[in-house]
C-alpha cells in the first residue's frame, strides 16, 4: 500500500487510527516463515519419487496377486510417518524459538514508546530505530540521523547517510546513529518484499550431503527402468518364464535398487539434530547448517560477545590536564547523551561519568565501524570526539602512542577524548583537533572461554580472532583467556590491500582494527586458501562476514541484522555451548554417513545382479518380500539405531566419496555370491526355491558381516544390536519360511553354502583391506600432512 500523507506529530497513531488501518487491511501482515508448512512437510513425505515408484511397484504385484510380496509397502508407509513426524517435530521447535528471537519493532503509538511484533506494524507507525535494528518496513527518517547499510538489498556495503526526508528500504539495518521513521509501505508493497517476498536475506543451502543424495537419486533413476524392462522382457520373452513370477522377480529387483531409507534417515537425523540442539539453546534457521558446522576447520570469533562478556567498564579516566578534569567528564557524558548509543563503550562511559550538562548540539556524527569515532559539535562549547587515537588524530597519534601502547599491554581498550573550537564539517574532523584524555577500558572475559578455546584447540579448529579494537589490547586479552598462539597480531590498518589481508589470514591468529569490509576480506581469504569457515558475531559490524560464512552464528543478545543473516543462534548468547553444538554437528554428519553406507551396499548389489541376470539364463533369485527381510535386519534398524548415538570424530574427506568406499566390499561380495551360487546350484541340480534362499541366505550373511564393520569398534548397545539382527535372521529361517518364500535347507544345500559362506568372509576381509590400504592411503597421509602442517 503506498503512503499518500505523511503526518508530522511526534507522538505517533492513536490506538483509534491503529485500529482503523487493521481494519482496511492497511498492516503487515505475517512475514513469510523460512520453515516449511506442515502441510508442505506431509506432501514432500509422501509424495515423492520413492514413493510413487514404491506404490507402481506395489500395484504391479497386487495385479498378479502376489500380497505378502507388497509387504514393503508397509515399510514405506512407516517411513513416511516417521519422516513426517520428526520434520514437523523439527520445524515446532524452530517455529518456537524463532518466535523468541525474532527481532520486534520499536513503535511510538499514543504518545509512548512500544514494542510489538513486526508484523502488527501498520501504515503511517512512527518507528524508532536506532544502531544495529533492521529495517521491517519502508519508512521515512521524519527526526535523527543514521547510518545505513543497504548490501542484504542492494549488494552495496558502503553505509549511507539517512538524514529526515530519506527513504529507508526493508531489510537494510542501521549501522550507527539513530532516527525515528514513519512506515510508507507494509506487507509486499515493500521493497525487499518486491525483490525476494522476503525482507530476510536466507543463505541458499551449499549441502555436500544434499548434493550427493540427490546425485546418486538422479543415476539410480536414469538406470532403474531401463534395467528393470529389460530385465522383465528377457524373462518373459526370452527365458519363457511365467509372467506372474517375472513380474514379481523383477519388481524385487527394482526395490533392491532404491535407496529409499536413505532420504528418509538424511532427514530424520537432521531433524532430530536441530530437537537436540534446541535442547542446548541453539536455533537453527538453516536445516544443513549442521552438516557445515561439523565440517567446520576455522572459526572466526569476534572478541565481543565470544571470550569477553560484552560488558566494559572504565579502569582508569587520564586528562593531560588535571584542572579539566570535571569539564572532560562533562563533555564525554555530553557527546554519550548527545548520539544516545547503546554499545558497552558507551554505556561503561556514560555509567562513569556524571549526568551530562545542559548542551546545544550543533553537528552530531554517531560511531560508525569505518570511521572508529564519534563526536558531537556544540553551541559555545567547541566540538568533542570519543574514539580510536589513530582515527582521531592522524599523524598526531604519535604523541600519545607510549601511552595507548602501555595500556594495550595490560588488555585495556584506549579511547581518546579530544577538543577542537571548529566544528564538524561533511563529518570530517577539524585539522587542529587535540587530545585531551584518555579513556582506559576493560573487557569482561567471561569464565567459560578458557575451557571453550582449549576445545577448539583440541579438536584440530583453527581460531581467529577478529576484532575492531587495538590489536595489541585484542591480543592480550585473549592470551588471558587462553587462546593458543594469541601473540601472533596484526594491525588491520596495515593492511592496504585484498592482498595483504590474504597474507595475513594465513599467518596471523588475532586481527586487530579489522573494518566490515575487512572482515568479509579475511573470511572470503580463508575460504580460498580451502577452509570451511565459520563465524560467530552479534554486531552490525559482523554481518557482512556472517553472510559470506560457510556457517554463520551469531548471538541472540546482538543486533537484529546479525541475527537475520546468520544459520544459527545462541539463545543464551552464551559462546561455551559452541563445543556441544559442534560435537552435535559431527554426530549426525558421521553416523549418517556411516549408516549410508549400509543402503548403498544394497543399491549397488542391487544394480549389478540386476544388469547381470539380464544376460543369464537364470530366474532372478529374488522376491520383494525377501528384501523386505534382509533390509530390516542388515539396513533398516541399524541405521536408525546407529544414526543417532553420540559419534565425536572429526569428519574428513567428501561425503559421497566416504560411503562409496564404504560401501564396496559388502557389495562387491553379495554380488561374487550370488554369481558364483548360479553354476554351482545349476551344476547340483537345485531348484529356484532351494536358489532363491541360499541367495537369501548368503546376501543377509554379507550384510551382517558388514554391519559387523560398521559397528566396530563394539560397545554394549553395538553389541545388543548385532546379535539381536542376527537372531532375527535366524527366527525368519527357522519360524517364518512360508512368508519370506524360504525352503528348508537340505544336504546338497549345507554342503554348498558352507564353502561359500567362507568364501564371502575372505573375499569381503580382502577388499576392505584393500580400500583401506590402496584406496584410502592417499586421503589418509593427506590428513596427517595436513595436521602436521
């Protein structure tokens, strides 16, 4: 909706004009919610590839009366409950937590400043906005003056000056400075609605997992019909087999091909990792953000908010002129007052000094990141700047330096009060302006940063810390909280070039001066020297490099803008629940690519004796219900046992690749059995009965022998597992042959499978020494290189 008058009071709508605009529909309205819906979640569950394939399949057996042969309907069916359950239990727990950290909107209404939801803002809402607010709605500066940052919009990271009369775009934020601004548009009139039908930005997901899985659907997809017909044609058309058997052959061929569990347990894993991570007051915005902070080798903290508290206090107040003392204090309380900033700096400021005089303000420059300053020009008083020494006083800076230097040893923060009688002019500072004071300032290190760094330390994560602060007090204060290799600094000011920072990621720990733009430098650095980088921050001043992140977190206690950007939030805004958040990462990412591993076993045993039966004369040995068996106890009930107990280890090497690898030898052996169990059944006379249930017999062997790999090394609940499988294999054989088209085995049939069962324990022992000494070597001393170096 346009805004057509823009009123002038500044005391905002009455609750009567509220009212009428709710009621002509001139508000808001809800933002669009980054999880799915409920009834999206359902239809994704249940209709998907899988499912309509597994439902033709199914009909095609029912057509020629086959029922106990649609028994893996049921297990479909189930799978899609569970699915369905989990995500929507997932996106609850998001929906819930979002709600606590979305940001809420700043409004003057009646005369009295509220707060309320962003999406009750309705036309014409006087908003107050001030450093590090997002910008909910298109609105217009009507009193103040700030700084805004329009690059999740416009792709521009330069901030701009909004003086009254500007026009502030929805999903841009404040950088520095404050304003109140008047709603001119709502709901999808606004600009970044028109642009992305969200005033969020949203990271597209860059899942390794994701892209594998759909891979590998894509080639299974692309061959199953062609095998599966000619399969069908050959032993209709060829062989003169009977079509009912033929059809349920090749029906339980196709199924042995579709790694359906797969999807399923990929989404259940994850689903329960964002629950777990709930738990541990973490919000997930981004579903395969866990997968990317598991893989996660360097992480960037910013000191405020992640070793220190984010509070500040003032040690030591230092005027060059002990006579000025009083009138010093004065002017900072003035100058504080004056840009009414909210940071630690300035409320540790503001708590120092006295209540602040009386005083005209001129020229106000709030702080902004860039410039690392503030100041304020006043009637009859002279002009007053707060800020970095280096900033402030240019070439100046040296006759101060010994002192900002022997207080930046102690990790004390130096802010200079300096005095000029001209005024601010296009917000540059007057050429004769003179220190006057020195402000000592202390971080808080919080008690938890000692034992969290040493973590990291210990798991092979590289840290930097990047800040905006001296880099020699940056880098004693984290010596204090015990960060290894804290000495290792640099001034980012001394960095000219995109290739200076480049240099610099590489050999430095503690980033000292670091601008936005600089930050977003050193990340995108650490990206192209092949790390996967992650990010915490809670300012404005971190958003830039939170979005380009490969795993962004910011805290909950931080901007609005920090929150939007980034795929996770700290609830508590505590940085000691990282260790367990990442150790929930690796959890899911290892044990679903451990358990995978197990359904590609079946695919790839599957798609080979599929392709080779077209060109032998034989009846494929299988029916749909025999999978139905060997799937529950070699795949289906370990992986969801193993998929979800707790698993620590780093995560090396590419996902798909990882499985692949492990999924070879299991199926390489089932496929050698049951080529090499043809021409020996054949040759002892046996028949397709007596064939179908040593193949049975033989793959469910292969399958436990490899779900014996994957739980090893064997712990209680590993071990409970593995023997129950096998039990059940064995009641199956013994109590349920009718059902899974079983016969009893006879001496011709012992003495058969005896050899062979020795044969797949070597041929399998032998290819996973194999993969393991020939295969994995190269990626193995890739790794030990990579951790020596």
């Amino acid at each position: 909706m346009e805004h057509e008058n823009h009123t002038s009071h500044t005391g905002g709508l009455t609750s009567a004009e509220v009212q009428e605009r709710i009621r002509k529909g001139l508000v808001n309205g809800t933002e669009d919610i980054q999880t799915k819906s409920t009834k999206r979640i359902i239809f994704e569950n249940t209709i998907n590839p899988f499912n309509i394939l597994n439902l033709i399949l199914g009909a095609l057996v029912l057509f020629v009366g086959s029922f106990k042969n649609a028994l893996f309907l049921g297990v479909m069916i189930c799978n899609t409950f569970i699915g369905c359950f989990q995500e929507i239990r997932a996106k609850k727990t998001i929906d819930q937590l979002s709600l606590i950290a979305s940001p809420k909107a700043q409004v003057i209404r009646d005369g009295k400043k509220q707060k309320i939801e962003i999406s009750k803002i309705v036309l014409d809402d006087l908003m107050v906005l001030s450093s590090g607010n997002q910008i909910c709605s298109d609105s217009v500066v009507i009193s103040g003056e700030c700084e805004v940052n329009e690059s999740l919009i416009t792709g521009e990271s330069d901030p701009i000056i909004k003086r009254p009369g500007d026009h502030l775009l929805s999903g841009s934020f404040l950088v520095s400075g404050s304003c109140q601004a008047q709603v001119e548009h709502i709901g999808k009139d606004n600009y970044a609605a028109k642009i992305t039908s969200s005033a969020k930005y949203i990271k597209k997901p860059n899942s390794e997992i994701m892209q594998s899985i759909n891979l590998l659907i894509k080639i299974i997809g692309f061959i199953l019909f062609p095998v599966g017909f000619a399969l069908f044609y050959k032993q209709v058309f060829i062989s003169n087999i009977d079509f009912r058997e033929s059809m349920i052959s090749t029906v339980a061929a196709l199924i042995g091909m579709i790694p359906e569990g797969l999807v399923l347990l990929t989404s259940v894993v994850l689903a329960v990792g964002i629950i777990r991570l709930s738990h541990k007051h973490a919000l997930v915005q981004e579903l395969y953000s866990i997968e990317t902070l598991a893989r996660v080798d360097t992480l960037c903290l910013d000191k405020t908010g992640t070793i220190t508290e984010g509070t500040m206090q003032v040690d030591k107040f230092a005027p060059f002129n002990d006579e000025e003392t009083a009138l010093l204090k004065d002017a900072a309380s003035a100058v504080i007052h004056t840009l009414n900033d909210a940071n630690p700096t300035s409320a540790a400021i503001s708590e120092f000094c006295s209540q602040p005089p009386s005083w005209n303000s001129i020229v106000s420059v709030p702080f902004s990141s860039a410039r690392k300053w503030s100041g304020v020009s006043f009637d009859g008083h002279g002009t007053y700047v707060l800020g970095a020494g280096e900033f402030v006083l240019g070439s100046r800076f040296s006759e101060i330096r010994p002192q900002v230097e022997k207080a930046s040893q102690k990790g004390q923060r130096v802010l200079v009060l300096a005095y000029s009688e001209k005024p601010i002019c296009n917000q540059t500072l007057p050429e004769d302006i003179a220190p006057k004071a020195l402000f000592m300032i202390s971080d808080r290190i919080r008690k938890s940063a000692n034992n969290t760094l040493q973590y990291f330390a210990d798991q092979g994560v590289d840290l930097k810390v990047i800040s905006g602060d001296n880099a020699i007090t940056v880098s004693k204060i984290a010596q204090k909280a015990g960060l290894k290799n804290a000495d290792q600094w640099v001034d980012a000011t001394t960095l000219k070039s995109e290739n200076d920072v480049r240099e610099a990621a590489t050999k430095y720990t503690v980033f000292g001066r670091v601008t936005p733009q600089q930050k977003l430098q050193l990340v995108q650095s650490l990206k192209r020297n092949g790390h996967t980088v992650a990010m915490t921050g809670d300012g404005v001043n971190d958003v830039l490099a939170l979005k380009e992140s490969d795993c962004s977190i910011a805290m909950a206690s931080g901007s609005d803008a920090a929150r939007t950007v980034s795929q996770i939030v700290l609830m508590d805004s505590d940085f000691a629940s990282m260790p367990s958040i990442v150790a929930e990462g690796r959890r899911s990412i290892n044990n679903l690519q451990r358990s995978s591993s197990l359904f590609l076993v079946k695919s790839f045993f599957s798609t080979i004796i599929a392709i080779c039966f077209i060109f032998l004369q034989t009846t494929y040995p299988f029916e749909p219900i025999q999978f139905t068996l060997i799937n529950a106890l070699t795949i289906g009930i370990p992986s969801f046992f193993l998929a979800l107990e707790p698993n620590k280890e780093r995560i090396h090497g590419k996902f798909i690749l990882n499985i692949i690898k492990k999924s070879i030898p299991g199926a390489i052996t089932m496929a050698a059995n049951i080529l090499l169990l043809v021409p020996c059944a054949s040759f002892l006379g046996l028949n397709a009965g007596q064939l179908s249930t040593l193949s049975v017999m033989l793959t469910c062997y292969t399958g436990l022998m490899n779900l014996f790999k994957v739980c090893f090394p064997f712990n209680a609940i590993h071990t409970i597992l593995f023997s129950l499988m096998c039990v059940g294999f064995l009641i199956a054989q013994i109590y349920f042959q009718p059902l899974f088209s079983l016969v009893p085995l006879t001496i011709p049939m012992v003495l058969l499978l005896i050899p062979l069962l020795f044969c797949a324990t070597a041929m399998m022992v032998f290819l996973s020494h194999l993969i393991d000494r020939i295969i994995m070597r190269p990626h193995k001393k890739a790794h030990r290189q990579k951790a020596l170096h």
